[in-house]
C-alpha cells in the first residue's frame, strides 16, 4: 500500500487522526509538500516554502560559522590568551580548533534551544488547531541564536521563544499571517523582560564576569566584561578597533551580527537566488548614510559639543554605522522578510529607507540601548501595510485621472 494511501487509512480511521499534522510536517521535511499543484492554470515552478526557507538558512550558515570562530576568540582575547589581535581574515591567531570549540560549545545550546522550543511550539499548535506545521520557523529557529548574547541563560531563551512564536504568529494565524518578525519580537521581549543580559555595554563572550583582582592573581575565572563598539561609543570613548576589523568581523557582538563581509555576502545571494529583495536592501543603507551624514554636518557646525552624552555616536564617521552593532544583519535578513514587509515596490523603498533612517537615529539618540535596528524593523512592520495602502490608492488615482483625461 503507498504513502498516500496509508495516509488516506490514518485520515479517515485511526482514532488519533488530531495527531495527523505531526505527521504530515515529519513527511513534509523529509520529502515533498503535500499539497501541490498539478493541473489547471497555475504557474509551475519548482520552488515552494521548504526551498524557500532552507535557501535563507543557506545564507546565514557562514554567519554562524563564523561567528562561532568569532565567540571563542573574543573569549581568549578577553582572558589574555592571545596577546595580539588578528590581522587579516585569514589571521592563524583566528581560525583555530580552540576558538571553534568554545564558540561551538556556546552557540550549540542556543540552537538546539531555538529550534526545540520553537517547533515545539508550532507542533502543538498545530494539533489543537488541525491545520499544517509550516516551515516558516526553520529560518525563524536560526536567526534568534545569531541576534543573542552567547552568554545568554537558556531557559531565558526558551521562555522568549515561547512568547515570540505564540505572541508574534500564532495569534495572528500562524505562518504568513504575522505582522510582526517573530524573531525580532523573540528579542524584543528579551531587552524588555532581561535588560541587564541584552545592554550594549558588555562584551558578549563566553563567560561574563567582571575583570578583578582574582583574574589579575591568576584566578581560573571564564571571562571579563567590557564593552561592544556601541556601547563604547555611547560613553564617548571612540570605537577601538580598525575599520577593516569591523568589516571582517572581528569584534565583539552578538553571534551573527559582527561579519559585515559575510552579511554582505549572504545578501547576494538572497537577491540572486530572488528572495531577498534588493530594494529594501539598499534603501535601508541608503536611509542609513543620510542620517548619518546630518549627524556628522550637526558635529561639523558645532551644534553639539563634546561633553554632551551624543557627541560619541553622533560623531562616527557616516558610514561606519553600517559596519558595527545589527544594522547589517538585520537589514539583510529581517527587514528583507517578504510577510512582514511592504510588497510594493514603491513601498518596499520607503519602508526600506525609513528602516535605515530610525536605526541610526535611535542609535544616536537613546543611549542606553545603542541599537536601533531592532525597533525600527518592529516599527516598520506594523506601519508596511499602511505604506502599500496608500501606494496602492496613488496609482488607483493616477490611473483614474488619465482615464478621465482618454474620456474627456
């Protein structure tokens, strides 16, 4: 007997058929959707949901390899280790067994926290509901390890998972439904409910303990703490490393976020492979550059001194911000979500360029998260179906107006 009829028999006569979408994800993952077309007037491609998300996650596999790579030298760079910074990508002081394994041993948890939880989730929801398991969490399950500290505790984690997955989707019907990014919504919540674990001021690293006395005694402690580029920044102490460091990636910061090149990479091919769209891509860096350069005119006219608390962040160089905290990551991967963001393309400019234009600007302005990028794709989300509405309205107007103009 085939698949499909073995499938058809559980349907109709197994007395635990509410556990069918168990199976039908299990099926899903390991071969085809069940649901496909065949005939009729439909346009045949042979991309679907799977490929879709598995293409993203493609992309962001050198980010988490690296960043793996990245958390275990932070660590023996924090702890005295290694003495000297690396220099060049292919530094012999960075691409080391010993670093993988501490980032590798740090990072893992955090997955497989991510992934359990969150699939977890969306099973159970799932048989209550009687509808499908969508894949739409395997690119979720892989972001929210590579926004986080490594340090993070993991029940933390799983409770933040818990609510974005429940909170940011499944109110709203589960997959494609959403308004807001679940993984953004899945940090969010962790700056809000946990800030002291989320601050920009600490060094994210493997082991975060103050530097005192004991370590300088030879104590056999994990780690120190400092500061990532933005939280030093923000006290008006320079950023401390060099704009090709910054570029590669080797700084502190959260797990996929230091690697501008890698970002930069994984974007093409998101664009190539014609699921990331471009548009939003480049207008966000575009709105990004021109905040920045009105704050650098505002150093340069002596509007602001430097005693003030905004004279560091403000003071950076224009396009530095696009190097350092999660501006890149996140404008490739997150405000590129094709749910949650505008579908015109008109829209997907404007959304794009005002993403850009409030990150800096609550970068710059709120000192004590200098980030931005996460609320500003949260806040865009809720106004991107705004944005295609009056898109939508100003060409139905255009086109009417030149109707009336053939009519007259």
């Amino acid at each position: 007997m085939g698949l499909k009829q073995n499938l058809h028999k559980f349907k109709e006569k197994n007395k635990h058929k509410k556990w069918i979408p168990a199976f039908n994800a299990i099926h899903t993952f390991l071969y085809l959707p069940n649901e496909t077309t065949h005939n009729g007037t439909h346009i045949k491609v042979a991309d679907d949901l799977k490929r879709t998300m598995n293409t993203v996650i493609m992309a962001m596999v050198p980010c988490l390899i690296f960043g793996m790579f990245n958390a275990g030298y932070q660590h023996n760079l924090a702890v005295g280790e290694i003495q000297a910074a690396a220099s060049g990508f292919f530094s012999s002081e960075f691409w080391t067994m010993a670093n993988f394994m501490i980032g590798f041993w740090k990072i893992l948890p955090l997955v497989i926290v991510s992934y359990g939880v969150g699939l977890g989730i969306e099973f159970i929801f799932a048989i209550i509901k009687g509808h499908e398991v969508e894949e739409g969490y395997l690119v979720t399950g892989m972001l929210v390890p590579l926004i986080v500290p490594v340090d993070i505790p993991l029940w933390m984690l799983a409770v933040a998972v818990i609510f974005g997955v429940v909170i940011g989707k499944e109110v709203f019907g589960g997959t494609g439904m959403n308004i807001l990014n679940p993984a953004l919504t899945i940090r969010a919540f962790l700056f809000f409910a946990y800030p002291t674990w989320m601050s920009g001021d600490k060094v994210w690293v493997e082991g975060a303990v103050e530097r005192t006395n004991e370590i300088a005694a030879g104590a056999n402690l994990d780690a120190i703490s400092g500061e990532t580029i933005l939280g030093s920044l923000a006290q008006n102490k320079g950023a401390g490393y060099e704009v090709m460091d910054m570029f590669l990636g080797f700084i502190p910061g959260s797990v996929g976020e230091t690697s501008a090149l890698l970002i930069l990479l994984g974007g093409l091919f998101l664009i190539f492979s014609k699921i990331g769209s471009w548009r939003i891509m480049l207008s966000s860096v575009l709105g990004a550059l021109v905040m920045g350069l009105i704050f650098n005119q505002v150093i340069d006219y002596g509007w602001i001194t430097e005693s003030s608390k905004f004279y560091g962040l403000m003071s950076t160089t224009w396009w530095h911000h696009l190097l350092i905290g999660g501006f890149a990551f996140g404008t490739v991967f997150m405000a590129t979500d094709p749910v949650t963001a505008s579908q015109t393309n008109k829209g997907k400019w404007i959304y794009g360029f005002l993403i850009g234009f409030i990150s800096i600007l609550i970068r710059v302005f709120n000192p004590a998260y200098p980030e931005g990028v996460m609320l500003a794709i949260l806040l865009m989300n809720v106004f991107a179906p705004t944005i295609d509405h009056y898109v939508v309205q100003g060409n139905v107007k255009k086109r009417m107006k030149r109707l009336k103009a053939k009519v007259a």
